[in-house]
C-alpha cells in the first residue's frame, strides 16, 4: 500500500515516463518521489491540480554555456539558471570555456561553490581536456560536479583548442567516462578563412562548411576506436556525419540542437548573425537529414547549446560578431511545437530530454519518474499557444532568434528535488540547485 500523507501530490495530470502515457497521480516526500499512482485517497501538505496538463520527467539540457566565471555581464549562474527553470529545464551540463577556464580541480571546485544554492536548477560542469592536463583527465572526471571531459577539436567561442590527433589520442587513452567533443577541424577552418564575406554571415556555413565538421568526426571516431573510449559528439550539424555516425553507435552517442532541427540558412536574410552559431545552421538539406537521424535512433539527446552574448556584440559586422545564440529557455516550448506539428512523438522528446542523459551521462536517481529518484519534474501544456518574445527571455542578455515565433506546448510548472521553482512563469522558490551526482563517481 502506497503512503495515504505526502508532502506534495501532483493529481489529475497525464505522467509521461519509460512505461508509457496514462493519467497517474505522483506523490513526493522531500526532495524524492514516493508513489505513482492514482493517489486519491491520499492527503498532503499541497495538492498541485494538473488536470489538462502532462507531467515528464525533470529536462535535462546537456550543454549550455553560463559565462560565469569571465564576461558575466552577459550571463551568470543565476541567471542561465533562471531561464532553465522558467523554461522549464530542471538541470544542466555547463561548459568550459569560462575565464578562468575550466581545467584544474580547484576552477572546478570553485564553480561548484558558485553555483550551489545559487543556481535555480542542478547541475554538473565539463572539465576541459588540454594538452596540460591530459594525463590527469581520469581523476578530473570523477571529481564532484563533474560532468565528464569536453574536447574542442575547433576553435570557438574561448581559448580551448586540441586541434591534434595526437593530443585527442592522449586525452582519450586516460578518459574513463564518455567524453564530448567539439567536432570542426581545426586546420581545414584556417584553410578556409579567405570564405568569409566581411558583412555576410551567411557565409558562415560555407567556411565552416559540412566537410569541416566531417573530417573531424572521422578523426576522432578513429581515434576512439584505437583507444577503445565512449565519446559523445556535440551538436551534430550535417547530413553526412548522421550518416556516418549511424556505423558507429558503440563508440559514439549523438547530440543535436534545437536551432538545427528548426532554423535554416535561409535566416541569414531576416536573423542575420543572431543565428551565427558553431557549428552553423546549415541549408534546408542538412537539417531534413538530421531530423532523419532523430527518427531513425541516431540521435541520443537535444542539448541547447545556450551561449549567450549581447545585441550589442550580436550588431558587430561579421566576421568580428561572436558564435552564439540564448537557447535553455526556449529548448522546451520550441521542441513541443514540433511535438504538436506531428514531427515527434512526446515520448522520443522525453528520451532526448531525460531518460538519453541519465543513460549516456550514468545520472544518479534522475532521468525518470520512478520511486527512490529525485522529483524533478517538467509540467507542460500540450494544447497552449504561445508567442515567444524577448521580453520573457530571462537570460541577460535578454533575446531570443525566436522572438515572434507563436508555438504550441508550453512549460507551466518546473520541480526541483520535490521543490516547486516555477509555476506559470514565475520563479517562486529560492534557489536550491545542487550538484548531479554520476553513478561512475560515486
């Protein structure tokens, strides 16, 4: 027999989770969930009414980027976190290229203490694999906080660079968890600098063209092969490397985004270089392809990839404007449209979203709705439409490439460990974000 008292049950809404779509009740006691179920007869403290309303597994959004620390005026911790919440995102991998970078024991260390009780969701950090601290990387891999070794294989937004086999090889010969990868190659990028149109950002995409990305996956799946490694490849861009990466899913699990999946190339016109990102939004073709992959099983999880930077920096003539666009608070609303449009099914977006992470990452008690695991959990409103505008973006940089988009599916409610943090569009809980624990460092 299920407990009759809970602290808080969330009735009458749908429970989307590994074993299907049905009407059930969740209970929940402290930070952890205690019954499933029809719950009826059972009291609590509060009784969160979710009819009309389905009930996913807490979203997990495997790589953002929150600037802190380093140039935190256009991002920080609270603030990437605030909008993860109030898009109902439940908790993040951030990455390292921060300033400090994230490379030592002690810069992890002290992101962790930034970010604990701070942050609004909870949370792992890349440590970033360098020429320096390769041989280091199986004790950097298992510290608290961490989320795993991330590789830039070309340059982007920071100063992280292993542009070499050899130094790839190294990293991943001491790597014992999976680790993700920045996938451009970085010589053929110099080749190619003289395809920037000075004032044209789209010709961003013709010089980090499919080739660029291409050839460095076919490098690093090589290299993984030889070293007998788990890698993961970050926002997969082309119609090639789906392809390619389908022949390899014993080594490598695939991320892609939701700006490749929705924008094409054809936006340079009206978006311009709000949606200059690396790797690029490609033609329509590449982005068909990658759909594709997602309904074949090539893909294993969405991340947003959410890099931050100012109108200000944005307006700069390209080439001199940076890669990046916001994207934690817009991933859940954005990806429900394509759900509504009959694109995806709300399960394969909760495999993306929840059950892929804690499968590939090994999470601890996250990634589902089930008894013993922390209730996280993401409330949605299939049916209600929307206009996504600036004036919602919680980012600092407050803008989003969706800006006038209407969508249908919306994030009403966001729990954290049992804690109600958001509840139609407003932040009504203190942060309490704290680290994820993996299950290979324990």
């Amino acid at each position: 027999m299920p407990q009759e008292t809970y602290d808080v049950i969330l009735r009458g809404g749908v429970l989307v989770n590994q074993d299907g779509v049905a009407p059930r009740d969740v209970g929940i006691i402290g930070e952890t969930i205690a019954a499933i179920g029809d719950l009826s007869q059972a009291s609590a403290g509060q009784v969160i009414d979710c009819a009309g309303l389905h009930i996913l597994p807490g979203v997990i959004d495997s790589q953002v980027h929150f600037r802190e620390p380093g140039p935190t005026h256009k991002e920080d911790l609270e603030t990437g976190s605030r909008a993860a919440v109030l898009g109902g995102v439940t908790a993040v991998f951030e990455m390292p290229n921060t300033n400090p970078l994230t490379t030592t024991p002690e810069a992890l260390a002290e992101k962790v203490s930034r970010a604990t009780s701070r942050m609004h969701c909870d949370f792992a950090f890349y440590v970033g694999g360098t020429h320096e601290n390769a041989r280091h990387v199986a004790e950097l891999e298992r510290l608290p906080g961490a989320a795993g070794i991330k590789v830039f294989m070309g340059s982007s937004t920071g100063s992280l660079l292993v542009e070499d086999d050899a130094g790839v090889k190294e990293i991943l010969r001491h790597a014992r968890r999976r680790a993700a990868f920045h996938s451009e190659d970085e010589y053929r990028l110099n080749e190619r600098m003289n395809e920037r149109i000075p004032g044209d950002p789209a010709s961003h995409p013709v010089w980090r063209d499919a080739e660029t990305a291409l050839a460095c996956t076919r490098r690093l799946i090589a290299i993984a092969r030889e070293q007998r490694a788990r890698i993961h490849v970050l926002h997969v861009s082309t119609a090639e490397e789906i392809t390619f990466l389908a022949a390899h899913k014993d080594v490598a699990s695939v991320e892609v985004t939701p700006h490749h999946l929705t924008l094409s190339a054809d936006e340079y016109a009206t978006l311009g270089t709000k949606i200059q990102m690396n790797p690029p939004v490609r033609d329509k073709s590449h982005r068909e392809k990658i759909w594709r992959g997602l309904d074949q099983g090539v893909v294993d999880v969405l991340g947003s990839d959410h890099a931050p930077h100012t109108l200000e920096e944005k307006a700069k003539a390209y080439p001199d404007s940076p890669s990046g666009m916001t994207g934690v608070q817009t991933l859940v609303p954005i990806m429900l449209d394509h759900v509504a449009a009959g694109r995806l099914s709300l399960q394969r977006f909760v495999d993306l979203t929840s059950a892929g992470p804690a499968r590939l990452f090994q999470i601890a008690r996250k990634g589902r709705v089930a008894v013993g695991y922390d209730a996280d959990l993401t409330i949605v409103d299939l049916k209600r439409r929307e206009t996504i505008r600036d004036e919602w973006i919680a980012s600092r940089c407050g803008w989003t490439p969706y800006h006038g988009k209407e969508v249908t599916g919306w994030p009403v409610g966001t729990f954290v460990r049992g804690a109600r943090v958001m509840w139609e569009g407003e932040v009504l809980a203190p942060s309490t974000g704290k680290a994820i624990r993996f299950l290979e460092a324990l």
